[in-house]
C-alpha cells in the first residue's frame, strides 16, 4: 500500500475521560495508533448525514467527546 504524505500536525487536548473513550474505540476497532483512530472518527464524522452548525460564539472548549455540544445557530 503506498504511503500518503502527512505534512501537517493537528494537536488536541483530551480529558482524561475523553482519552479513555478514544481507546477504548482503538482497541474495540483494532485501530494500529491513536492517530489512526482519530482519523476513522472523522471521517465518520463527516460521513453523517446531518450535524448542526456551530452555536455563534461558541468556544473550543464548549465541545468535547461526551456531553452535548452548544446549541446551533438561531
């Protein structure tokens, strides 16, 4: 398989909770890295079909792995 050019990194914060529900989907999934892992949760992200916009104003640290997100624009 060939090789895919990775040129950027993408750094996040995780709780410790969040950390552990990351590997828990690794391990789950057989996933070979982390980084691997993130990167299959969004792509399935991004397959949904339907996710509200960002609440205007809404802060970084509003969203997490669990708990609900702020609400979409009005």
């Amino acid at each position: 398989m060939a090789q895919r050019e990775r040129a950027e990194r993408l750094q996040i914060m995780l709780s410790p909770e969040e950390l552990v529900i990351l590997d828990d989907f690794r391990f789950k999934t057989r996933m070979p890295s982390r980084a691997a892992a993130v990167r299959e949760l969004l792509k399935r992200g991004l397959a949904a079909d339907a996710y509200p916009e960002a609440a205007f104003g809404a802060k970084s640290s509003d969203y997490g792995v669990t708990g609900n997100a702020p609400d979409g624009r009005a």
